[in-house]
C-alpha cells in the first residue's frame, strides 16, 4: 500500500466549523450511523479537500491491508459507478469475495460500501467510524475521507479476495488513491470539477491519471486517449490498452461482442441504457483480462454476470400508465449529450425535465445539451452545502431563452412535471444523486 505524503496547493469549498465539534466528539461512541454522519460534515470544514497527507497518517495507525495483486481502482468523468458494478460483478461470478466502495449514494449511505455485493449494516458501519476516530488523532478528516478510512478498515477486516474502488473527484489527489491500484482504469475524460481539476482536458485527464502505478497496465475506456496520460503512462511504463489498441466491442443482431487480448466473447446481452453501457462494460471487461484471463474463460458465466447488471438511477426507464419516466445522474457535459440522445430514441411526445445540479457545476454547460430535446423545464434543489437552489438554476435557463419553473423540493417538481406533461409525455429527472435518488424513491423504483 502507498501511502502518499505529498500535499500540494489546494482549494477547498469551505463551510463555517461549529463550535461543539469537540464536545460532540466524546460522545460519539455511543452514537448512531445517523449521528456519525451528521458530526463528520462537521469535523472538517472543507467538504472537499484534496490531498492525501492527512489520510495517508491516519491509515497508517489502521494497519490497513488490501489484497496482494487485485486491487481496482476506477476514475473517470463518466460510466464510473457502471464499471465498478460490472467489474464486481464478473468477480463474484468466479467466486472471489469483494470489497466494493463507491460514492455518492442515492437514498443511504450504506449503499457506498459492500461485501460480495451486499450492502454493509449500519452496526459495520458504526464499529468502523469508531476504529476510524480512535485511529484519527485530531485530523481534520473531511466526511469522504472519514468514509474511505471505514470502508478500506471494514475491507482489510474481512480479509476480501479483490477491493473495487471508485475514485470520487479526480485521481492524484482523491483519498481512495491512498491505496495502490493494481489495475488502473480510467473510463472517460470530459470537463467537470475544473475548480480542483483544471481548465482543459488535459489538465483534467493529468489528474485522472494519478491513479497509475509504475509498469502496471492502465485500462482505458474511450478515444483517443489524452496526451498526457500517454505522457504519464510511458513515464511510469505503465502499459495502456484502449479501444483503439488492447480491446474492441461490435454490436451485432444478437447482440454484442467483445475482443481482449486472449479472449473472444460474442452474443453477450444488450445492456440497459444506450452504447455507454457497452462501453462501460466493455471495459470492465479489459480490465478482468488484464487481471486474469481465465475469469472470462466461461462464455455463460460473463453473460450471466452482465445480464444481472442493474444499476439505479442511469437512464432508467419507466411508465406509470400515464408518463414515461426517464432518470439519469447526468450532470456534465458528455453525460448531457448521452442523455439528450436517450430522449431522442424515446419518444416524440412532449418532454419536461426535472432538474436539480450542484452550485459548483457549470449548469449552462450541461443544459444546453439537452435543450433541443426539451418541451419544458422545472429545476429542484438538489440540498446540501454545494447544492444550487432551484431559482438560481431557473435564472441560469431563463438566461439561455428557455422557460424554467422552479419547485420547493424534488416531491413538489415530481407532482408539478405530473400536471404539465399531456398524457403519453416523457418526464425526465436528471443531475444531482440528491435528486435523482429522492425521485427513485417517490416513483417506487428503489
């Protein structure tokens, strides 16, 4: 495990310290995973503060202990959460026991840590925060690297056979990336973050590329390739395999097929979702292959694991006999686009979007790829201290020629996008997990 102490400059999106954090602290060993949560937004008053020097000293006092040679680490703009889920997905269908920790969550935070693809219990999580805060020895941990110490404390507990990791802002810098990655990948490079990651796509895929280990093999999922993660890869001799060179996937009647370097699959299933599912799981897929060809070595058992994928919230579909339902934690650029063309192959009908996206996010960016698929628009508060409130994001389209009305809540933008779509319309719920994950749940679909 590598434990980095380098701490460059940073920004921070700063909230105001309360002043009983100190008191709270005694008492927390007797708290609920409620309470755990609501004191960590509390302890640091970054929410996000990238670095891994104050991570890095408190894993050390944890003693913790990834798998020798499978450890997956997953960053990207887009198609993370995706990868991951196929990854472990096609893990489990050989047998091996794993660690998987993801982030945001949708509805509960359990759902950011599993073990062979269950959910830890809120008792897992508790008796982690409290190795985590005996380990912790002042730092001021923010609430995700207070998450990453438990899920990496409740990993090396269950001795896993592999960790699938999903890096949360970047790469260098994000906490997961205190753990070395035995199998790098990277899914997609797109503008998002430029505040912590930098103006151009370069700079951006530069951070992304924090995650490679010297002569390992970086798996990535798009084309090209960026010019500085080639610049970085072959300055770490790390080779790099890509649908331009290591993996290809055709779509054909009966499905789809993939070609590795050692492995032909053919007529796997049609994922749910549009062709960045293929690619997602087509380099899931690559990424398997470079860990042990033999995991792929049965055609029935790859399909079967692809075929059992279902992950909430990316363009998911349904219909409630009198509006089809769209939802999709899109909220960039290239997830807009993506979304703008699911919408075109749904349906002609009128289409009203429900909306809600952080502060920090270029909102212009994402909803002008949508626009032209759009009959009407009603932004949410998407909550939290990075949350947009939906005036403001009402103002931003308005400013952009296009008519918002803006709601109180996600349940009030549900029931207002109900009343103005025509019986057969297409309503959409995009941006936001703290939305997208709230009208899961109203539709009954989580």
């Amino acid at each position: 495990m590598n434990l980095q102490t380098r701490l460059p400059s940073c920004k921070s999106f700063r909230r105001p310290l309360p002043d009983s954090v100190t008191a709270v602290a005694s008492q927390l060993m007797e708290r609920t995973l409620a309470d755990w949560l609501d004191w960590q937004e509390s302890l640091n008053p970054a929410e996000i503060e990238l670095g891994l020097e104050r991570i890095s000293r408190v894993g050390r006092r944890l003693n913790l202990r990834p798998p020798s040679g499978r450890v997956f680490v997953v960053a990207g703009t887009n198609g993370k959460g995706s990868t991951v889920a196929t990854i472990d997905a096609l893990l489990r269908a050989n047998d091996f026991s794993t660690g998987v920790y993801t982030s945001p969550h949708l509805l509960r935070y359990n759902e950011r840590i599993c073990l062979s693809g269950n959910q830890v219990s809120d008792a897992q999580l508790v008796a982690a925060f409290e190795r985590v805060e005996a380990a912790r020895q002042g730092e001021d941990l923010t609430y995700f690297e207070f998450g990453t110490l438990a899920a990496f404390s409740i990993f090396s507990a269950q001795k896993l056979d592999a960790w699938v990791l999903e890096v949360g802002l970047g790469g260098r810098l994000d906490a997961v990336n205190m753990v070395d990655a035995d199998y790098p990948v990277i899914t997609t490079i797109d503008f998002d973050h430029q505040a912590w990651l930098g103006e151009t796509l370069d700079e951006i895929a530069a951070e992304k590329a924090g995650i490679l280990r010297s002569r390992r093999t970086l798996c990535y999922g798009d084309v090209p390739v960026p010019g500085s993660i080639v610049r970085l890869a072959a300055e770490q001799a790390v080779t790099i395999r890509s649908p331009e060179s290591g993996f290809s996937s055709l779509l054909s009647e009966a499905g789809w097929g993939w070609r590795g370097q050692e492995v032909m699959l053919a007529n796997l299933p049609l994922p749910a979702g549009g062709p960045e599912q293929i690619r997602n799981q087509s380099l899931a897929l690559a990424a398997i292959e470079v860990c042990d060809p033999g995991l792929l070595a049965s055609a029935d058992a790859v399909s079967s694991a692809l075929s059992s994928f279902n992950l909430p919230g990316r363009l998911q579909r349904n219909s409630d006999g009198m509006h089809q339902w769209l939802l999709d934690v899109a909220h960039n650029p290239q997830a807009g686009r993506a979304l703008a063309a699911a919408i075109a192959r749904e349906t002609a009908a009128p289409v009203t979007v429900v909306v809600g996206l952080m502060a920090d996010k270029r909102a212009q960016d994402f909803v002008a790829e949508l626009t032209p698929q759009v009959g009407s628009w009603i932004t949410c508060p998407s909550g939290g201290a990075r949350g947009a409130q939906a005036a403001a994001l009402a103002d931003v389209l308005e400013g952009m020629g296009s008519a918002a009305l803006a709601s109180g809540s996600v349940q009030e933008a549900l029931a207002l996008a109900r009343q103005q779509t025509p019986t057969g319309g297409l309503i959409v719920v995009c941006g936001s997990f703290t939305v997208v994950g709230p009208a899961l749940d109203a539709l009954g679909l989580y």
